[in-house]
C-alpha cells in the first residue's frame, strides 16, 4: 500500500522526514505495470504503422508531417490531456540522385551515402585521386602538399560510436582546410554487409564546403589497402545533395497532469524524425512508441502520479536539434519547474537501466557520481528506483544521463535519465536501410515499456524531487 504523508507538514517538516521507503511504497505499483507492459501488445501495434505506413521523417519532409498528426491523434486516443503540435522551424536537406566509382585501378560501383547535410558536387561530378587515412593526426601529416586537389578517405578503427563518429562530423572541414575538394568516411559501424551509414557532418565558417560522403567498411578497407600499396586510386563522386529553405514543422506533446503539483513536470519521450533511408524503427520510432505506451498504461492501470508526465516527441534531432531547442525555448522560466527528463533513443534492443545525472549530454554528467551534478542521496534515490526493475534485469542505474533532445534542459539544471540498453546491434542498423521494423524483437520492446512506465511514475509521484534530496 503506497504511504503518504499527512497534508499538514509544511515543506520544510517534509524536506527533513525520513526518505521514503522507494520498494515498500512503489514496488506493488511496480509490478502492476511491469506486468501490463509484457502483454502490451498496442506499442508494437503503433511502431508498425509508424514505419510500414508512414516511413522514415528526415526533418522538412511531407512524411515527417503526417507522422506528427498522426502521433497527436494517437495520443489522444490514450487519453492525454493538453495534446499540442508547437511549431519549430527546421532545415531541409535534401539528398538527391547520388553515386560514386572507382575509375582506377579497376571500375567499380562504390556502395556510398551521402553524408547529411553535406553540399553537392557539380553535376559532372568530382573526379581526384584518393589520399587514405586513419586519423586527423596523419591528415595533419600529410600537409597541404599533399592533399589539396586530392579526396580524402577517412577510414579510422571502429573503436566505438562515440570515440569514431568524429571523422563524419569533423572529417569535411579538416580536410577542407588542407585543400582536398571532397571527403570519403568509413561508415559509422563496427559490422557491415556492404551497407552504408549515414549521419550529419558540419562545416566550420571561412573553411570551403566540400562534398562528403560515407563507404561501406568494406569498400574503405579496400581503398585503404590498394593506397597503402601504392596504387593510385581514382574515385568519381556525383552528389545532388542541396539545402532549402527552412521548413515549418512540430514537436508533439501531451500529458497526464499531476493530482497535486500539476505545475512540476517529468518529460519524456524521444525524436520523431529520422534520416531519409530506412524506417527510423530502432531510431527513433521505438524511443517515441515505446515512451507513449509505457504512460498510456499508467493511465489506463488508473495510477495518478502527484506531477504531470509530459510525452514530448522532439523534432530534428538528426540534422539540427531544433525540436529540443524549441521546447526549451517554449517552457521559458518553468524549466525550474521540471523535475526530471527522461530520453530513449538508443534503440529498443533489451534494456540494462538508465544513466542519470545532470549537466547536459556532454557535460559534467559524463563522469563520477561527485562529477554528475546530483547529490549521492539523489543517486541513491535513482538505485532504489532501480531496483523496482530487477525483476527484468532492467534497473542498473549508472553515472551520466540524458540525450540530444533534452540536453537543453539538462544544461539549465533538469536532472536526466537516459535509457541503456545491451546495444549488441544498434550500430549495425543505425542510419542505414536496414533501420526496419522486422529489427524490433517485441519483448525487448516491451522491456523498455516496463522500465519507462516504472521510472516515470515513481519520479513523478516521490514525494521529494530528486534537487531536493542532499
């Protein structure tokens, strides 16, 4: 039976009562949506006819509109209150017909994709010799001499996304500024099959835009060897690749509104967009479906947290970040209002727990518990909230939370979970054609609804908000 505490403590008796036994007061709630969320079968149901009916959003796309009402209308059919669709500006990248080949030693067809938002090559193409690295370091070595005229390959050791992802962001501009005229990048992936990887690159201000495009691992291993042996490699890149104006969009958001601190907000929730290849189902339709389900099934079970749950669907994740900008922008002074954001946007693979932490997605939270921004207490808090979930192996709370679309927020103080999962084949489809629903095992899937359902509920109904426990 959930305790409560008697209405006439004031806020300072109740900051200095004993904490809340999190396992005696929740752990009846806890099992009830546990078990509601491994029969769910409408999560799933929804994720399907996000990606067979609607498909993949890249941000400014007609696609990306009709899932934006789609996704209000199936909020309301749960039942949220204060569903809204608020306007964002996006960018629009638009990818176009694409292609490359190597002309020398031997013709052949180079399995590429372009690299989001990157510019276009002339509609001749781009023909040049091509100089292989491994590093920015042997970039830098080579010297202007070198390299400009040249394309540059960039095929470092894959020794994890957030170690590697640098030579697809970074990669263009480096290159540019020793002259080469376009850059190739190993795909963003420890195993392929001839599949290539897409992903934002950038741009640096007084540097040349250049074309950028990524290779399957295999078609980068095997440029790489042939220069290594000193054979000249000649590759013709063609790319209509081209930005338009920026393009009315959305975020989409409702609520269950707290039963007596409807002003205090956990949010949660992930992106809508996508890039324009593939179904967007483990990134990021699985984050959004799965954060719907997991708080339709507190309110269909009846529970009624203190605080309001706010589902937010952010827009423009991939190519921008505008949907998480926005909403920051949008909630103005009540930020300090926000209790806790809760982002998953790591596929649906079988959840292991949360990061959590404050500070931002590469801030202080990146770090040891003294380094995270939240008192131990207030960690400790998160374990015992944790343990709600041993059950299903689900609750391992860890140092470092958040995510793209709510690190604006967590950069203003909100503390953040992020959703971990096992990661074993994430970044086999991530970005790729191969982004499909048949990827999504349904009791993963509905593993995570567990896990979201319990760790929203209990943060919005504790009676402490995790900033107040020292």
């Amino acid at each position: 039976m959930k305790r409560t505490l008697p209405l006439i403590l004031c806020a300072g008796s109740l900051l200095s009562a004993d904490p809340v036994n999190i396992g005696e007061t929740y752990g009846a709630a806890a099992k009830r949506l546990i078990d509601a969320a491994l029969v769910d079968e409408d999560g799933m149901r929804r994720l399907q006819y996000l990606c067979d009916r609607i498909g993949n959003r890249v941000s400014g796309s007609a696609s990306l509109e009709r899932a934006i009402q789609w996704a209000a209308s199936e909020m309301k059919a749960v039942g949220l209150e204060n569903v809204q669709t608020p306007s964002v500006k996006v960018p629009r990248w638009v990818r176009g017909q694409e292609s490359a080949i190597m002309l020398e030693p031997v013709n052949k067809p180079l399995t590429m994709i372009g690299l989001g938002m990157s510019v276009g090559t002339p509609k001749e193409g781009i023909t040049g010799n091509v100089v292989a690295v491994s590093s920015f370091d042997e970039l830098t070595a080579l010297g202007r001499s070198q390299v400009e005229g040249k394309i540059v390959l960039f095929n470092p050791p894959w020794l994890g996304y957030g170690q590697t992802v640098m030579y697809r962001t970074g990669g263009p501009a480096a290159a540019a500024k020793l002259g080469a005229k376009a850059v190739l990048v190993r795909s963003m992936t420890g195993t392929s099959l001839q599949t290539p990887h897409t992903g934002a690159t950038g741009y640096q201000d007084g540097i040349p835009k250049i074309p950028a495009a990524a290779l399957s691992v295999e078609d980068a291993a095997m440029i790489q060897r042939l220069t290594k042996s000193g054979v000249p490699v000649q590759v013709r890149l063609s790319m209509e690749a081209h930005q338009d104006a920026d393009a009315d969009s959305h975020n989409v958001m409702g609520e269950i509104r707290g039963r007596e601190k409807p002003d205090e907000v956990v949010v949660l929730g992930g992106h809508i967009d996508s890039w324009d290849i593939g179904q967007g189902a483990n990134d990021d339709g699985s984050g959004i479906m799965a954060t719907l389900e997991a708080v339709a099934l507190i309110k269909k079970l009846g529970l009624h947290p203190r605080r309001t749950i706010r589902v937010v669907f952010w827009v423009n994740e991939e190519n921008g970040g505008a949907g998480g900008r926005a909403y920051r922008q949008m909630i103005g002074d009540q930020v300090k209002n926000h209790v806790a954001a809760i982002e998953m946007d790591g596929g649906a693979e079988r959840p292991m727990g949360f990061g959590f932490g404050a500070g931002g997605e590469e801030g202080p939270a990146r770090g040891s518990v003294a380094a995270n921004s939240v008192s131990p207490a207030a960690f400790q808090r998160a374990v015992e909230i944790g343990k709600l979930l041993a059950a299903i192996e689900g609750g391992q709370i860890t140092p470092g939370g958040g995510g793209a679309d709510i690190g604006p927020i967590m950069a203003d103080g909100v503390p953040g979970f992020g959703v971990q999962t096992v990661g074993t084949h994430y970044f086999d489809w991530h970005h790729t054609d191969a982004d499909s629903f048949d990827k999504i095992v349904p009791r993963e899937f509905q593993l995570n609804v567990a896990a979201l359902a319990v760790l929203s509920y209990v943060v919005a109904d504790m009676p402490e908000r995790f900033t107040e426990i020292k």
